[in-house]
C-alpha cells in the first residue's frame, strides 16, 4: 500500500489495483475503472474501432440482466454509468451518492465480467458509429486532422480515428466484439479509481466483495506490436468549398513519460492556450489573420502530436502557414524572455490545479497516471518538473521537435493547390 499525498493505492490479491482518494466534501462518490492494456492502440490493423464499438454495446445486456433493466437501474438511482474507448486504455466511469454506490458499483463489475453483446445492438451501434464517422467527413477541422494524424502516423494505431473507419467497422462482427472481451476483460488488467466520501477500508473491502471472485486467466496478455513512426513530413490538402481554411501545422512530439513532455506542454501552453496566448496575439489580435487559432499536445504514451492551428479567411491561406510557421521557428532561434516564462507557467500550473475539482476529476487523473504507468507521485512530479523548466530548455526543446512539420490544408481549390 503506498500513500501520496491523500491518495492511496492498493493492490488485490486477483491483481486489480484500487487508487482512492477520500474526500468528504460531499455525498458523493465517482469512480473510473481503466483497463491498462486495451484502448484503440490494442485494436488489430484491419480491426480499427473495435475498442470503441464494444464502448458503445457493452452496457447493452449482461447475462443477468437487459439493457433496458441496466438503464432502469441506473436512472432510478440518479447516478451516471458510461463506457469510453482512448488510444491508451478503456475505461468504465461512473457517479453516484454514497448509500447507492455499492449497487452501482455491482453492476459496473457485472457489466465487465458478463456482457451478452446481443447481435442487433452490435449491428445498430455499428450503423451510428458509421454515421459519426460519414459526419466528420463533411466537417473541414476534422477532415484536416484526420489528414494530419494519417500522415504523421501512417498505419500506427494513432493515425486512426477512435472510432475506426468505414472499411473497417463495416466488417466487425459480434465475434470480434466478444474475442476483444475474453481477450482483456481481466482483473490484473484492471485499475479501479475511486474519489468521495468513503473510507479507504470501506472502499477496498467493498470492491474485494465484488471484484475479488474474479481470477487471472492462465493466458498472458499478447502486447500489440506498434509500427516504427518513420513517415516523411510532406503537405496533404484537401480541396472543399469551405467558409474558411482549416490550416494545421504538425509535430511528432514527446510521451508522457521524457523528459522532454514537461516543456513541451510549456510550449504548448505559451503558443495556443487562451486570449493572452503567443499565436492568438500574434495572428489574431495583431494581423487579423484567423478566425480561431490554437495550439495543443495531448498526454500520450507514445509520441504524441504537437498541432498548431488555424481557421483563416481563404484569401490569407498562404500567410497564415507563413504565420504559423514563423511561430514556430521563433521559439527555436530565440529564448523566451523571463516574463514569458513565468506567464506560461502560472497558466499551465494553474489549469492543471483547475482541472483536480470533482471527485470525477480526481478518480479519472490518478486512475489514469496508474493506467500509464507513470504512478501516483507524477501529479507532483509534473509540477515540479514544469516549474524548472528554463528558457534553455524551453529553445532546446523547440529545437529538438518543432522543426519540420507535417502540414494539412482544407479550403476552396484555388487557395490550396499551390501547397500540393
């Protein structure tokens, strides 16, 4: 048992490790149950969206009960219940007041251990995922990411969309749905975070109650075999009639476990996050050149993607590449000056501090640091890893990653063609 700060961690006989955090403001309780190996990274190539397809059928039938009586339960109580597939892991995450956790939280494990994955939901769900999929086709922010991530990743699981697409989706079956389950659904896979007002005795003898019957299968879990990312930087574009020109601008950055996730999230921050940020400033206040401008670096695993971007009148396409650009190459050739720094800083540090509120909050980043792997010290360890980031190490990073990017365009033809 390890304690850090009010967050414990547990772990089982059955392998299932428990992180909890008491916190009796409320009478609440919220929770997230990860699986540590599964997620869309664990999905086979010609099988991309099963992850999220069996998200999206699991709550619909147990072998005790309908889904029609799993909704019923779930609404009579007024607590939440929901499933959701990530790149890095699955996760179950749920809601309630303390007297109806316990009933919460067995239904949660029955849903995990024996769902029936009936063959017409499998096929319904599998219609409104193509549908999710045909929609973003006609959204031009998507339409220009989903280009950027296929040509920074090619045919590594990152490069896809959670939900899959069309060829592949069409083709799953129930099959796949249940051999995915019996595959991953086990309990040394397991992690169960929990927030809100419960002691700590309670909580781990509480899911021993429920959890603890489940035992280790004699298989071992086969890790995936995840592409070299090696693609060359080269502009894709998409010619669409759009209102305006989506421009982003790609990097393949950092996991969150180098050394060097710290200040890139620093970088982040300082170029896209809010009204006072670098490029909003710059391209928005000063030129007038976007409609919307950003920056973001999600947490990933493996090399994760720093993206700037754009939304720009047709007209300013060429400059605002030049724009961002130009952006980019400033934080290689000059080091931020002081007040910079110390601005970003305080506005990652900040949000970060934000973003731990609710016991939701609080079940789902604990439960996801031990999901990662990267333990339940890295909420501290990031802190101080971000407040002795230098304006050397901020360049030296810049230098190292934001270099050469992939560019993705979509906008009228005659603004675009010129990029091919």
């Amino acid at each position: 048992m390890r304690h850090h700060q009010s967050v414990n961690r547990v772990v089982l006989d059955n392998g299932i490790t428990i992180v909890f955090a008491e916190n009796p403001v409320a009478d609440l309780v919220a929770g997230r149950i990860f699986l540590k190996k599964a997620g869309s990274c664990w999905d086979s190539p010609a099988k991309v969206g099963l992850s999220h397809l069996l998200a999206t059928v699991i709550m619909k039938g147990t072998q005790y009960r309908s889904s029609l009586e799993i909704a019923e339960t779930v609404e009579s109580i007024g607590a939440s219940l929901g499933a959701d597939a990530a790149s890095d892991y699955w996760l179950i995450s749920l809601k309630t007041v303390v007297a109806d956790f316990p009933e919460i939280l067995a239904l949660a494990a029955e849903i995990l251990r024996y769902p029936t994955f009936p063959k017409a939901e499998v096929e319904l769900e599998k219609r409104l995922v193509l549908q999710s999929i045909r929609s973003q086709q006609e959204q031009p922010f998507n339409v220009a990411f989903n280009q950027l991530r296929q040509s920074m990743y090619a045919d590594h699981p990152y490069g896809s969309s959670i939900l899959g697409t069309e060829e592949s989706v069409s083709t799953l079956t129930q099959q796949d749905v249940v051999e995915y389950h019996q595959a991953y659904f086990r309990p040394d896979n397991l992690v169960i975070s929990l927030s809100g007002r419960l002691s700590l005795e309670t909580a781990v003898n509480l899911i021993n109650d429920i959890f603890g019957s489940w035992e280790i299968p004699h298989r071992s879990l086969i890790a995936p075999t995840l592409p070299v990312l090696n693609a060359q930087p080269y502009p894709r574009v998409t010619a669409q009639e759009t209102q305006q020109s989506i421009i982003m601008l790609g990097y393949l950055g950092a996991g969150v476990k180098s050394e060097d996730y710290a200040p890139l999230k620093l970088l982040s921050t300082y170029l896209g996050n809010g009204l006072s940020s670098r490029l909003f400033v710059e391209l928005r206040e000063k030129r007038g050149l976007a409609y919307d401008v950003s920056a973001f670096y999600p947490t990933r695993l493996g090399s994760s993607q720093f993206v700037m971007y754009m939304g720009t009148a047709p007209d300013n396409t060429a400059i605002a590449v030049e724009g961002l650009k130009t952006e980019a190459e400033r934080l290689c050739q000059q080091t931020l000056v002081k007040y910079e720094l110390t601005a970003a800083k305080n506005k990652l540090l900040g949000q970060y501090a934000l973003g731990k509120q609710t016991n939701g909050e609080i079940a789902h980043l604990f439960g996801w640091y031990e999901t990662l792997g990267l333990g339940l010290p890295f909420d501290s360890d990031f802190q101080e890893q971000v407040s002795q980031v230098t304006a050397a190490d901020a360049q030296r990073v810049a230098q190292t990653y934001l270099q050469s990017p992939y560019l993705s365009l979509v906008g009228p033809e005659d603004k675009v063609e010129i990029f091919r």
